[in-house]
C-alpha cells in the first residue's frame, strides 16, 4: 500500500468538510498541477494520506483514505485534469506542524519538508510511521 498527502486550505474545505460528506467521500477536485495529477492516477482505492491544512495551521490533522480512482475532474473544462475520490478516516491525536516536520530528522527528505507547495504528494512508509508517531497515534472521527 502507498500513502499520501492531501493539502487544502481549512477555510476553503477542512477536515471536518470531509468528515460531513461521510462514507461516500468527495472528490479531490481542483488540482491543476501535472505532478499532483499523476500522483492521483497513481493511487489505488484503500489508499491512505494524510490530511494536511495548508495556509492556516499548516499541520497534518487527519488521515483519509481512497474509496474512487482517478477519474476526469467534474470541475474542469479540459479532460486531462483527473481527480480521486477521498473519504475522512481517523483524527490525529495531536496535530503536527510543518515545524514539527522540519525539525524532525528522519523526515528530512519528505517531500512536505523539501517542497511544501505540492498539493498531493507521497509519503513513504518510514515518512508515515514517523508522522503518526508524531501525532500520539489517531482517535475515531
């Protein structure tokens, strides 16, 4: 299984947006960016990532998980643009910070710490044990 982060702004959609949709999940609509794009073709239903909030926070609040493959995005007018379908998974017990990340060793080379502007990253095991570890585990959404 790979694993993978999520980046969105709280105040546009937030974890607990994603809680609300429940079982069926939502779309992860709106990325125009070629490497998040392939990311998300890339990944397998059962997947999960990390969601992180972008902007305000910007810290690793929850855990998500793929329930539809990369499919054409309903919000765009050009068919290249795909999108994945995620649905909210667990809390982390405690939110960890972008700073929390950087000042991490054994995150060093993870890609939210090298280049924070990708929406939609992997995240390799190592990178996920660390984070969760990090964040004293999950709690039931």
């Amino acid at each position: 299984m790979a694993y993978w982060l999520f980046k969105s702004e709280p105040d546009v959609f937030s974890f607990d947006d994603l809680i609300a949709k429940g079982d069926k999940g939502e779309q992860w609509d709106g990325v125009r960016n070629y490497q998040a794009r392939n990311n998300m073709r890339a990944m397998k239903v059962g997947e999960r990532g990390f969601f992180y909030h972008s902007n305000i926070g910007k810290e690793v609040v929850g855990i998500c998980e793929v329930v539809a493959p990369a499919h054409p995005d309903s919000t765009a007018d050009d068919p290249k643009w795909e999108c994945v379908d995620l649905k909210a998974v667990a809390w982390v017990k405690t939110a960890v910070t972008l700073d929390d990340a950087k000042a991490e060793p054994r995150l060093a080379e993870m890609i939210l710490v090298n280049n924070s502007r990708l929406s939609v990253q992997p995240v390799s095991d190592a990178e996920w044990q660390v984070i969760l570890d990090m964040a004293g585990g999950t709690r039931a959404i």
